[in-house]
C-alpha cells in the first residue's frame, strides 16, 4: 500500500495527531474527519483521549490522501478503491492444503491439516478438494460458534412464594 512519492516516516511506534498532519502535510482536522468516513483509519487512544496512530495509519492516511488529492477520487470513490484493494490481496493470501507428512494431526479435528508454505498442487489435492475442505472447515466453526453462543442451562431456582405469618397472638410483639 506504498504510494508513490511518499515522504519518509519515522520508524516508531505510535504517532500523534499532529505529527501525522505534518508528515501528510495535512491539517488535524482534516484526519479527524477521515476517521469518520474511512472505518479503515481508526487509531487508538490515550489515556488522555489522545490520538494514536501507528505506521499502518499513517500509511494508510498517505494512501487517502494520494487518491482524493492526486488521483481525484471523492471520498466515497477513495472508500472503494480502498475496499477494492483489501479484497485484491485476501484473493492472494489463500490458505492451500499441506503435505501430511509435515505437521501433526489435531486428535479433535476431522479435516486435512493445512500450512501456508504448500500449493495444492504439490500435494497432489484438486480445487474442488480444497475448496470441500474449506467447506468442511467452515460447517465446523459454525458448530463451534453456535455453541458458544448457545446460554448455558440455568438450574431453576424454587422462590418462596410468600413467607408464612403466624396466627395472631393477641400481643403487639409477639415473641
């Protein structure tokens, strides 16, 4: 998410608002109002309230800036291109089925290990393989989550339903 021409930024860990204005060579006003229309720009706060960003916003606010200001787009135009190339790059960071002999089966699992290092095509395994993997992979997490949103049973509790009075005494204070 480089963008071209970008100046240099410091390598530390959080920035404030004003350092990322200068940096951008933007007012802090305006990055407020960009964290109201980009839910991508969203920088952690203070104790004190103030804003935090780390490297990713700062890039990503130079990244806004390079479209509305440079390239022309409206803010809802920026918003999509922005939503555009998040999708681009899960397309290429797919999870591909591993090789058994690498990893050790999960006793509790059901389906084929899977690692990030191996194509499906060196372990011999088809798309439609993959992709009924991932299906199966899915089916299981959503037991899993249906579970754990499931209220656990609670025990019934018996109320008393009205204390018992003993049968007037004829004093005031009984004893």
């Amino acid at each position: 998410m480089s963008v071209p021409d970008s100046p240099a930024i410091p390598d530390r860990l959080y920035f404030k608002i004003g350092d990322v204005a200068r940096i951008c060579q933007l007012e802090t006003y305006v990055l407020r109002f960009w964290e109201t229309q980009f839910p991508q720009l969203k920088p952690n706060k203070s104790g004190t309230g103030q804003r935090l960003y780390r490297r990713r916003d700062v890039e990503l606010a130079l990244r806004i800036k390079h479209l509305v200001h440079t390239e022309g787009y409206t803010l809802a135009g920026a918003r999509q291109a922005l939503e555009q190339e998040k999708s681009l790059t899960r397309r290429r960071t797919n999870v591909q089925v591993a090789p058994q002999s690498d990893l050790q089966p999960d006793p509790q699992s059901r389906l084929p290990l899977v690692a990030d290092d191996a194509s499906p095509s060196d372990s011999g395994q088809t798309p439609e393989a993959v992709a009924s993997v991932i299906t199966q992979a899915r089916a299981e997490l959503r037991e899993i989550a249906s579970l754990l949103a499931a209220p656990d049973p609670q025990p019934s509790r018996r109320r008393a339903r009205l204390a018992t009075m003993p049968p007037p005494s004829g004093t005031l204070f009984p004893l």
